[in-house]
C-alpha cells in the first residue's frame, strides 16, 4: 500500500474523524436550507410554523446529549472489559469498529444539526420557506436516528465480548493474508539469497515494528536506478538501528534513502498486512481463557477452529501481484506454527481436552496442507510432552497421544 493510501487509512479509522465528518455535514446541512428555500412554494411555507420545528428540535436536542454520552460510557465499558477478559492487543480493533463509529457520529451530528437549527431559527434566519427544508431534513434525520438506534442496540449486546473479539481478530488475519506476496515457505526457502554487492539498508534511528511496505515507491525507486533491491523485513518485523532492513543492488545513497523511506515503522504492531500478527492475538486470548483466574477451555478451543481457518488461508495464498525488481521474502512456516500453538500447548497442557483438540488441529492442517506436515507434526510432538509432563492420568496421556495419529476419527 502506498505511503499516502496508508496514512490516509490510519487516519480515517480513527474514532474522532467519522465523528467530526458526521457533525460538520450536520451543520452544513442546517445552514445550507436558505440557499435552497426559494424553490419552495411560499404556501407550503406559511402552514408550517417556526414552533412545530423547534419544538422537534429540542427534543432531538436534549435526548440526543443523552444517546452520546450513554454509546460513550458503553463503547468504554466495552473496551475495558476486552483488556481484562481477551487481550490489550485486539482493543485496537474495537476501537475502529465502523458500527459503533457510525453510531456515535449520527447521534453526536444529530445533535449538533438540532442546536444549529435551533440557533438559526431564533436569529429569523431561514423565513417561511426555509422552514420547509427545515422540517423536512428534521423528518429524516429521525428516521435516520431511529435506524441507527435498532441496529446499535443489537451490537452493543455483543461488542467486548469474547466471542465477538474472536470473530474480529480473526476477519483482520484473513483480511491481511490477500496482502501477503508469496505463499508461505519452509524457513530454509522464505527468504531469497541476496548478492554479494548489494548495500545494506537501515531505518535510522527509528526503533519498531513494520508497519506498512510501499512496494509501488521500491518499484519506482529501482526503475530510476536500473536496479533491484531485496528486502529483509516484513510487515511485523521488529527494527532498530541496528538491522538491515533492505539490500540495494546497483543504487546510489539516494536510492538507498527512497528505500528507507518507503518502510513505515511504528511503535506498535498492526493487523494489516501482518496475518501472523492475527495468529499471535488469538492465541494471546487462548493463553488468557486457559489461566487459572479464568479457566475457560472452551474458549482455547474455539480459538483453535479460528487459527485452523486462518492457517487454511495462509496456506492455500497464492500471493498479490509484485514487482520483479522489488524481492520480498516469505512467511517463515515453522514461524507461523509456532506463534499460533505454542502458547496453546504451554498453557493448555493440563487440560486434556485442549490438548487432544490441540493434536487434531494439527493434523488437520498437515492433511490439507502438505508443506506444513513436518512444522505441524514437530508442533504436536512438543505439544505431546508437554502435556505427558502435566496431565497426572496415564489413560489422559494416552488419549492425547493417540489424537494426532487417530485422526479424523
């Protein structure tokens, strides 16, 4: 994604931006009523007085404060109860919720549209026919409250919960495998062999995760120098200082500092175009469910069925277009493997379900997936001791022995 198009999706996700868009086409939308007055008939006007439409819009005024400040203390209540119960991590994607976004914009613009109309028609500024327009846009904007409420209602009853936050992080993993550009290897092949001439790249003093790769700059970058550069980093990646985070074959300081510039790097990580990122959030709310403050293992077993999807995504990718001067490296498979079950099988070890379910899952994805048979099978076998080590029943052990190998049974 270009640099542009990212900071431009960074910033229209963020809460107070919809919020603010809603509330100034309110207020345009009440001051734009005497421009268009003069097409209305002046007998429509004279039967609809300056009191019935404040009346309504007082009331929109007063209830509409209400709606807001309560949809706020819900949304918070709702982001809170994520932090304690799934995971900090997936917070970020409540937060840019579009339902409750658009929720809390139409009440706060309603209320806005109510006070400047209510302002504007104490001044005389709207005369009979403006009035008409008045009304009309006030009928409307009801009806538009009205669709919002029901529909607020219903997601509200969901939003924090931990069903509800699996589902999420698991559409952003599926969303960010369309961004992954090849599929994903074994460690020994994700990452291409980088020329012997080539000059290392670095970020600076910036210090972060990856966020975002202007793959379309890079290509433009090499296309100027007749050259091709090899990157060494993907969305995810840790950097500091110290890391070379591309090769530059046949380019100048200047190419090698378009390069640099082309890498967005953040204090935290992000979900876009960073599906292992997904994989680690889900299995961060298993580990969470699987606590003894918690102990809910059902839960690690649902998340369990979303990284499976996900994993059956990832493997079936066949990657976005690329530019051929611009070498992007591969997700690491064993990578994959282990961030997503790791965690699951350190801390679901006692638990015999989670661990049979855990052995399962990996047999499954090694059956519709063959080149990530050895990752998973090395993962259950880790899996297997682990819970050999906890579980203090010898037919438990036996069960979670056979479940890799008697599958799908």
């Amino acid at each position: 994604m270009s640099r542009w198009a990212w900071l431009w999706r960074l910033v229209s996700r963020r809460l107070w931006f919809r919020a603010a868009a809603f509330s100034f086409a309110a207020a345009l939308l009440a001051l734009v009523a005497p421009l268009i007055a003069p097409l209305i008939p002046y007998e429509l006007g004279a039967k609809i007085g300056a009191d019935a439409v404040d009346n309504i819009l007082g009331i929109i005024a007063s209830s509409m404060l209400a709606v807001t400040t309560f949809s706020l203390t819900a949304m918070v209540s709702a982001y809170g109860a994520a932090t304690a119960n799934v995971t900090p991590r997936a917070v970020i994607l409540l937060l840019e919720d579009t339902t409750s976004q658009n929720a809390l914009s139409t009440f706060l613009g309603a209320f806005l549209f109510a006070i400047v109309g209510i302002i504007a028609l104490s001044t005389g500024f709207y005369g009979e026919q403006g009035r008409v327009l008045l009304f009309g846009g006030t009928i409307a904007l009801i009806v538009v409250i009205a669709v919002t409420l029901l529909r607020w209602i219903q997601h509200i009853a969901l939003l924090g919960r931990v069903h509800d936050t699996i589902t999420r992080v698991e559409r952003a993993a599926m969303a960010a495998v369309q961004s992954v550009q090849h599929r994903p290897r074994i460690a020994a092949l994700a990452t291409p062999p980088v020329p012997a001439d080539a000059q290392p790249v670095r970020c600076g003093d910036r210090i972060g995760h990856v966020t975002n790769i202007d793959l379309s700059e890079l290509g433009e970058a090499m296309a100027a120098c007749g050259g091709h550069v090899h990157l060494a980093v993907l969305p995810g990646s840790f950097v500091d200082p110290g890391r070379v985070v591309a090769w530059v074959v046949d380019g100048d300081e200047a190419t090698c500092a378009r390069v640099a510039e082309s890498i967005t790097v953040q204090r935290d990580r992000s979900f876009d175009h960073d599906p292992r990122f997904g994989l680690i959030v889900l299995s961060e709310i298993a580990s969470r469910a699987l606590s003894p403050a918690v102990n809910d293992p059902g839960t690690a077993i649902a998340v369990l069925g979303a990284q499976l999807r996900v994993l059956q995504k990832l493997a079936g990718a066949k990657g976005a277009p690329f530019d051929e001067r611009v070498v992007v490296p591969a997700l690491a498979i064993e990578k994959l493997v282990v961030d997503a079950f790791r965690p699951i099988a350190r801390d679901g070890a006692a638990h015999v379900e989670v661990a049979m379910k855990l052995q399962k899952t990996l047999a499954a994805l090694g059956g519709f997936a063959p080149d990530w048979s050895a990752a998973a099978r090395h993962a259950a076998d880790d899996a297997r001791h682990r819970a050999r080590a906890a579980l203090s029943i010898e037919n438990e052990r036996l069960a979670v022995a056979r479940a890799f190998e008697d599958w799908p049974e």
